[in-house]
C-alpha cells in the first residue's frame, strides 16, 4: 500500500478574476498603507520644556538648540527636515536613540528631565488623546 499524498497544486484552481482580485488587493494596502500610516511631512518642530513651550522653529534650517531642565540641558539638533535629540542627562537615554524624527506627529520624550519634540504638520492627525 502506498502512503504518498496527493499533489494538490493551488494554482491550477485559480481563475482570472482570482488573480485580479489579489493584485487589486495588493494594491489597495499599499495605498492605504502610504496615506494611512506614513501620514506627511513635517514643517515645523515644537520643544516643551515642563509644561510650557520652549520654541517652535521651522525645519528648513540647520540649528543646535539647548533646553534646560530639571536635571541638565538637553540638545536638541534641527537638520533640514528633521530632527533628533542629540543628547540628554536622564539615565536611560530614550529620546536619544529615538533617532531621527521626520514625519508630523513623531514625538521624542525625555521625560526625567522634562523636554519633549514634536513634530508639526499642515494638519492634526486623529489619535486617541482627541477622541
């Protein structure tokens, strides 16, 4: 008695409109993955230092900007459309290996020293805090 198995080979039991169906699929999360999840570009970038707002700059410069806190300055570092925190005195160093932040919304927080990036576009997304 054999023991092999059938060979069941999907493709044969595709159709056209199976195919087309796939490709429209594909092509459907690629395009809402790109206005959905990528959201836009960044024009400015505001700093918070506490409670209050320290600066909001523009993004189309090169700039080094300091921002006291409660345990030290953190540095902050404007390149051309994006920008990063460059270094700061908290033990854990979050915000800095957040690494460079470049799309609106994207926010780096240095929360033991008490300074936070945001990036700023031409409009708010939607997210839980506004809902």
């Amino acid at each position: 008695m054999s023991k092999s198995a059938p060979c069941h080979n999907w493709l044969h039991g595709l159709r056209w409109g199976d195919g087309l169906t796939v490709v429209l699929g594909a092509i459907a999360v690629f395009a809402l993955f790109k206005t959905l999840w990528l959201g836009e570009a960044a024009s400015k970038v505001q700093v918070r230092a506490g409670s209050e707002i320290f600066t909001t700059q523009s993004l189309n410069q090169q700039r080094t900007l300091e921002i006291p806190g409660p345990l030290g300055t953190t540095t902050v570092i404007i390149d051309h459309g994006r920008v990063r925190v460059a270094s700061d005195p908290g033990p854990r160093q979050y915000c800095v290996k957040q690494g460079w932040l470049t799309q609106a919304s994207e926010v780096a927080m240095c929360l033991p020293n008490q300074v936070s990036v945001e990036l700023l576009g031409n409009s708010k997304p939607y997210d839980s805090l506004n809902y």
